[in-house]
C-alpha cells in the first residue's frame, strides 16, 4: 500500500474514513450554515441589511465568496450520505439534479420572501386576517373570543403535560411562540373604522393570562401524570375530549348568545372562522362518520342501504360542489324548519362530506378487528351496543388512526374553499387586502401568508398524529409513522 506522502494524500484518507458521531446534528448544521451563508451573498448583492444589522462589507467578491461558503455546506451535507446518494452513477446524476433544483429553489424563495416582497400588508392587517372585518372594526366584541381562547390554553397545556415527554420538548418552541405571539398582540397596531379602538394594554394583560394558564396547565399535568399508569392517561384524556366539545359549545354560546345581540355567523372571519369550521365539521362529522360506518356495515337494509347511499353520493361529487348546493338549494330545504345562516350550512356540508369519508376509514378498522373480539364481548353478557362503542369502535380507531388523522388535515385545508361563497374566512380576506391603496397589488404575499399559516398548522397535526402513534404502539405494528 502506498504511504501518504503530502497533503493531499493525508486529506484524501482522512476523508474517505470521516463519519461524524452525531451525523443529525452535523446534518442540521450544514442545511442551516448553506441558508445563512446564501442569505448572506444575497444581502451583500441586494445592498440590503443582514437581519436588520448593517454589512461591514459590500464588496461584489464576498457575493460570490459566501454562494461559495453555501455550496461547499451542500456538499457536506452530500458528503454524509454518499453512500447512498453518490452510490452509482444513475444516483449521482439524479444527486446533483436534485441538489441543484433545490439550491435554486432556496435561492428564488429567500430572494422573494427576505428582499422582494412586502409583508407590511401582514403586519398592517394582522387583526383582520386574524378575526375578520367585523371584529377588527368592533373592537369591543372582541372580549366575546378571549373566554374560549383560555380553554384552549387550558386544554393544549394539560394535553402536553399528560404526554409523558420532557418539558424542554414544550417549555423552548411554547416559550419563542409565546414571545412572538406578544409581538404580534400589542406591536404597532393600526386601528381599523371608527370603533375600532384598540386597546395595548388590556391585550396584553389577556396574551399574558393565556400564556400562564397554558404553562400553569402543562406543568400540573406533567407533575400528575408523567409517571400515571396507562388507564389513568385513557381517563384524563377522555376528560379532555369531554373539555373540548365543552369549550366548542361555550365558544359559539359567548359569541352569539340566544336572547342576546351577539355576533351572527355571518360576521365572522379570518383564521378564527376557518378554525370553527373546522373543529365543528370534525366533532359533527366524527359523529356522523361513526353512524354511517355502522350503518353500511349492517345487515338490515333498513340501515345499510341507506348508509350506503349517503356515502356513495356524497364522496361522488367534490366538496365545491356541495358547498354551493349548501349556499344556493340547502336554504329552500331548511327554510320551513330552521333559518340557517350561510356559516351553519357551511358547517352541515362540512360535516357531512368528512363524516362520509371518516366512515369508510372507520368500516375498514371495523373490519380489520378480529371476530373473536366480537364473541367473547357478547360472551360476556356485554349487549350488541356496548361491544361496538366499548370494544370495537375503540380497536378501529386506534387501527385506522394515521388515516383518520389524514382526514383531519384535509378537512382543515378543505375550510379554505369556503371563500368561494363570499365569506370572510382568511383566504377571503387576504384577497381583498392588496385593494387598499397602500398595498395595491401585493396578492403573492397575502395569499403566500396565509397558504403558509396552512401548511404549519397542517404539519404540527402531522407531528401531533406521529406522538399518537407511538403512544399507541403503532410505529411498531405497522410502521404507519407518517401521516
């Protein structure tokens, strides 16, 4: 074997045999040292501050010094997997493709989102994207959302607690939320008409008394249960889903109060009315689902054939199809018994069209649960009723979880279709905020706002579905990780 000799020999042997202990934290690293050092080359390019920090430098050679500080972190990041990246040489074609559609991927979206785009149409109208018009102009309905706010606090933090993690995995991304959700309350706020006074310190006070209870939740409950045996966990989290529907009821009750000139349905909007389609149209059609799945797996046609029915025709015709049914014929059929509003026939049809899908999620658990479970449940003396809500449901449930969950998450993205109608949901009113005169035009951002909002609510229910399937002990049944 031939001795090195210089250095080049000995950099060529060093690196054929590196491999980092810690190759995740060496992975995180490298993606993160790329974006900093080609947002770097593009402030310098741009004459733009580094993060609102001046440049002690703006020569053109640091542009391409930095690019070149952010291919050689890809490299690197090629480098740990090249076993499996660089490989043969179809991969190794497919590799550099790859990498090269990404960096310019990375390169044309910080170049839009950190120097081209103006985000003051978020900033100025952040209250509006958040509830709508009609409570960004009547600031004192406003008091009407913060009681359900603090059950929602209440909620997520004993949810947390009772997981069994460590606290760091809650306390550090609650805490840098926490700080820009302070930010975002109380920070340059623009009042909207005539009565929309704002008030800075009275929000405050109500962020801060949600954040307390939030912690205050989590750590009592993680005092409580981190070490609780699993049929302690199964109660409090059946109290917890109890609290939920509990706190959806109270919510529409504080808004619009029968006897009481509330706020109607109808005006509300932003997130908050996407949220309330949402979790409604999943408790209702939870319900439903469970029904129809029952139904069609019947054998009395009394039950099955219609159940089927209702499935087939529903899940024949896409959900922008039921909703103008709901918006233009559904009125006509319930006008003789209830005076719906075009945010309650909106919710039926959601309702509706998820409980369909849910049921032919859940009569596929249902079927996959053994017949001996069935047996020695009736052998038991347990009636036809409680073996499918106590035995059977449960077991469908925890087989068919990771789907059911997929149709969550659809159904919360589904909510943004409703701006169709002409309601003020966030999608609705980020296309009508680049008609002010100040922001004339500014569509992409308003619109790629709001459409991110989406996403990381739709991947934080991802990650949430992910700690309920280990919890179950599905990651190791059937490897359903992902959602």
């Amino acid at each position: 074997m031939k001795q090195p000799t210089s250095l080049a020999d000995y950099l060529s042997i060093w690196f054929s045999n590196y491999e980092p202990v810690q190759k995740t934290l060496h992975t995180r690293i490298s993606i993160f040292a790329a974006i900093i050092f080609l947002y770097t080359a593009m402030g310098i390019d741009k004459s733009r501050s580094w993060f609102s920090l001046d440049l002690p430098f703006n020569d053109p050679l640091f542009v391409d010094l930095f690019t070149l500080f952010s291919i050689v972190s890809f490299s690197y990041l090629g480098y740990l997997y090249r076993d499996d990246l660089f490989n043969t040489m179809s991969n190794t074609a497919i590799t550099l493709l790859c990498f090269y559609v990404i960096f310019k991927f990375l390169e044309g979206t910080m170049s839009f989102i950190f120097f081209s785009a103006n985000w003051e149409v978020i900033w100025v109208n952040r209250r509006m994207l958040a509830v709508g018009p009609y409570f960004t102009s009547h600031g004192e309905e406003i008091a009407r959302l913060w009681p359900s706010v603090y059950m929602i606090a209440v909620l997520l933090g004993c949810g947390y607690g009772s997981l069994g993690e460590k606290q760091k995995n809650f306390v550090v991304p609650f805490t840098i939320f926490a700080f820009c959700l302070v930010i975002g309350a109380v920070y340059n706020i623009r009042p909207e008409g005539g009565s929309g006074h704002y008030d800075y310190t009275l929000t405050l006070q109500r962020v801060l008394l949600t954040l307390f209870l939030t912690y205050a939740s989590f750590f009592i409950s993680h005092y409580f249960y981190k070490d609780a045996e699993e049929y302690q966990l199964n109660s409090f989290h059946q109290i917890l889903s109890v609290g939920g529907i509990l706190a959806f009821i109270l919510t529409i009750y504080f808004i619009d109060p029968p006897g009481d000139e509330g706020v109607q349905p109808g005006e509300w909007g932003g997130l908050f009315l996407n949220f309330i389609l949402a979790s409604s149209a999943i408790v209702l059609g939870f319900g439903v689902g469970i029904v129809l799945a029952f139904g069609r797996k019947s054998t009395l046609p009394l039950f099955s054939w219609p159940s089927t029915i209702i499935i087939e025709t529903v899940r024949s015709g896409p959900l922008v199809a039921w909703l103008f049914i709901a918006y233009i014929l559904l009125p006509d059929i319930l006008m003789p018994i209830w005076d719906a509003d075009r945010v309650s026939r909106t919710i039926l049809i959601l309702a509706l069209f998820s409980g369909c899908y849910l049921a032919e999620i859940l009569r596929g658990g249902l079927q996959a649960v053994p017949a001996g479970q069935r047996e020695a449940a009736l052998s038991l003396g347990l009636s036809t009723t409680q073996t499918n809500m106590l035995i059977v449901l449960p077991q469908a449930v925890r087989i068919t979880m990771p789907a059911i969950v997929s149709n969550i998450i659809g159904l919360w993205k589904d909510t943004s279709l409703i701006h169709l109608l002409g309601i003020h949901d966030a999608f609705q009113v980020a296309k009508v905020l680049p008609a002010q005169w100040e922001f004339v035009g500014l569509y992409p951002e308003a619109l790629l706002f709001v459409g991110m909002i989406f996403w990381v609510l739709s991947f934080y229910l991802s990650k949430i579905s992910q700690r309920i399937e280990k919890g179950l002990g599905l990651r190791n049944e059937s490897g359903g990780e992902m959602t």
